[in-house]
C-alpha cells in the first residue's frame, strides 16, 4: 500500500471532515496547477493553510472495491490503524535555507504505561525559536495531546511544510445475500482543533 499511495476514500472523507468544521476544502488531481509536487492534495480556502497531502507512513491498510458473489448474508468488517503523514502546505512562504525553515516538535512524557505528555518545545533553526516564543501556540499543542509534529522548508517547490503524523482508522465493510458489496471509509481523522493549530503555527511563521 505504501507503493501505491493512499485509498481515494481517505481523501474524500478528509474533505468531507474538513467541511463538517465549516472549512472550505476541495480535492485536487496530482495533475491540478494549483497542487504541489504533482500530488493529489485536499484544497483549502481562507486559511493559512492552502493544502493537505495524506501520505502513508506506516503499518497496514484493509482494502477492496465493487462486489462479488456469495451465500453469506452477514457483514464483515475489518479495521486497520495506518500511520499517515498529513503535510499541510503553506505556499506564501518561500524559504531561501531549508534547514533554518525547519523545526521538530519535542513532547517529554511522564509515567510508566499511559505515558502522559506533560510538556513540549521545539528544536531547529529559526523558525523553532520563534514556536517557542509562543507559549499559548504550545500549551495549546499539549491540551489537545499531540506528539509528533514538525516545520519543514520545501525550496523544491517554493512552499513550507507542517507534517503532522497521525494514526487513523480503515475501514472495510462488505455485506450481501447474492452479490457482495465492499465499501470503504476513514475514520479518527485529526481532528478539526488539530487542524486550526497547524494553521495557527503557519500564521505565526507568516509574521515571522
């Protein structure tokens, strides 16, 4: 699956996640002028943020499309936790030195098994100087308990990078008497407060 990318429904129902907030977004072909990299993305209007590009990080992905043929009457369903990179693209930046564009997320954790996050900071370049410097930016990061997250420039294709890594859930029905139809969706998508902190940190980037 890493090969071959993502499932259309993870884009789809991003948008439609997107949407339910009352963003504007859209999904754009790898072959749209107003992409990046030549990537299938989610567009985004009125925000900080002109984009997000799911891609596949790690793990696995239950599948299947159309239908077959079969006695059953029951519905399978099968649920897999792939890890996605969700890459928002800022592109009213346009960084002359990469490494001074990018930043990491640095979360320390407390106990011994739920291992609880109980802080968080940035380290890089500048622009990590200028995370730090916004402590409501970072206590906000902590209450709604993300742990990795990082600034990355893209020179390449004149933009800047905020890479939220993310576990989401696939899931994979079929049902039918005679002929078996598979349906797909995504579910546990970042959730709609992740998203206006992502573009909360593009905005303070912006102000430099």
């Amino acid at each position: 699956m890493s090969l071959l990318g993502l499932p259309e429904e993870v884009y789809t129902d991003l948008v439609k996640h997107y949407q339910s907030g009352g963003i504007t977004a859209s999904l754009l072909d790898k072959e749209s002028p107003e992409t990046v990299g030549r990537e299938k993305a989610v567009k985004i209007e009125g925000k900080n943020v002109s984009l997000v590009i799911p891609k596949f990080a790690m793990g696995s992905i239950s599948g299947g499309k159309g239908g077959g043929f079969g006695p059953s009457i029951s519905k399978n369903v099968t649920i897999t936790h792939p890890v996605v990179n969700f890459h928002h693209i800022v592109k009213s930046i346009t960084p002359k030195d990469d490494k001074e564009m990018s930043a990491n997320l640095v979360v320390e954790k407390k106990g011994l098994l739920s291992k609880e996050i109980v802080g968080v900071r940035w380290e890089g370049g500048r622009i990590a100087s200028m995370l730090n410097a916004d402590p409501g930016l970072n206590k906000s990061i902590l209450s709604c308990g993300i742990d990795s997250l990082k600034v990355e420039g893209d020179s390449k294709n004149g933009c800047l990078r905020i890479v939220l890594r993310d576990k989401i859930d696939f899931v994979t029905e079929s049902s039918g008497f005679l002929v078996k139809q598979t349906k797909n969706r995504a579910e546990k998508l970042p959730s709609l407060m992740t998203f206006e902190i992502v573009d909360r940190i593009a905005e303070r980037i912006k102000k430099g």
